[in-house]
C-alpha cells in the first residue's frame, strides 16, 4: 500500500526532550507505507537559516512558511507534550495555533500525545480525527492515513 499523503509534523522544538518525541514520531511515519516519507514537512527542519534568529525577516519568512504547509498538507499530526503541570499535559500554543488552523482549513489532524493527562481542553479534544497516546503512539508506523480510521478517546475536558 503506498500513498503520496503529506504530512505536516506539528510540535514544540525548544529542549532535548522536544526534539527527541519530534525525531520518535518523524521516524515512525518514514516507516509507514501510507506517507510519503519525502512530503513530512518538520518546522524544525525550516527555520530560515538565512536569516537572523527572531528578526523581523525571520519571523515573517518562517510563520509564512509553516501555515502555508499546514493548508497544503493532507494530513497535520500533532505533538502535544510541552510540559507537565501536576497531572496535566500542557500543549505548545504554536502547536495549538496549528491544530486550529488545520481544522479551519478542512486538514485533518491526527494527536499524539507522550505523557497520559487526565484533562484535554474541550477545543483539542474534539478537534482529531485520530488520536495515539502513551505507548499507542507506536501504531503511527502502521496507521492507515488513506482512510484515517478515527480512535476517538473519551477524556475529562475543561
């Protein structure tokens, strides 16, 4: 089964653990027949290296860059670990930011959350069409991201 679907691969990137669930999730997709390991699009991957580090151009160059992936993508998949607070997973707003624009834009969004929570906000726990926590994230490798089968949780909302 091959497919040519693009991913968007959504998440935060700003410490050692970040970038390693990124690269763990990236290296699951490159394994799945149903992407296209050529169309994972990383916004890690593309910052704008010709430019300065939070100057203006930068800032301008990369935020064009990555909503314009998001709308093309066919699929958006989204890390939701940023940190920890008690028993609550809080999600990247750069990475929510994404989430939304994905469900606007008619791009289905597909969760990943590494640490288990006991609440999700109402808006991202109703805005997936597949969701893939704890050790359900290995099932990446092997999802069928043609016809997206949903595995919707029931969780606390606030």
């Amino acid at each position: 089964m091959t497919s040519t679907k693009s991913i968007y691969l959504a998440g935060p990137f700003f410490d050692d653990n970040q970038i390693n669930r990124i690269n763990q999730v990236l290296e699951l997709l490159q394994k799945n027949d149903t992407v296209n390991s050529d169309r994972i699009f990383v916004p890690m991957q593309h910052q704008m290296e010709s430019e300065k580090f939070g100057s203006f151009r930068w800032q301008v160059g990369v935020f064009e860059s990555d909503i314009r992936q998001v709308r093309t993508a066919d699929v958006v998949v989204a890390v939701l670990d940023y940190s920890k607070d008690g028993d609550e997973v809080i999600s990247d707003p750069g990475t929510v930011f994404e989430i939304g624009m994905a469900f606007e834009h008619g791009v289905p969004v597909v969760l990943v959350q590494f640490d288990e929570s006991k609440k999700m906000n109402l808006m991202l726990a109703r805005s997936y069409a597949t969701f893939f926590r704890g050790d359900g994230i290995q099932n990446l490798a092997s999802y069928n991201f043609n016809e997206l089968p949903s595995n919707i949780l029931d969780v606390d909302v606030f």
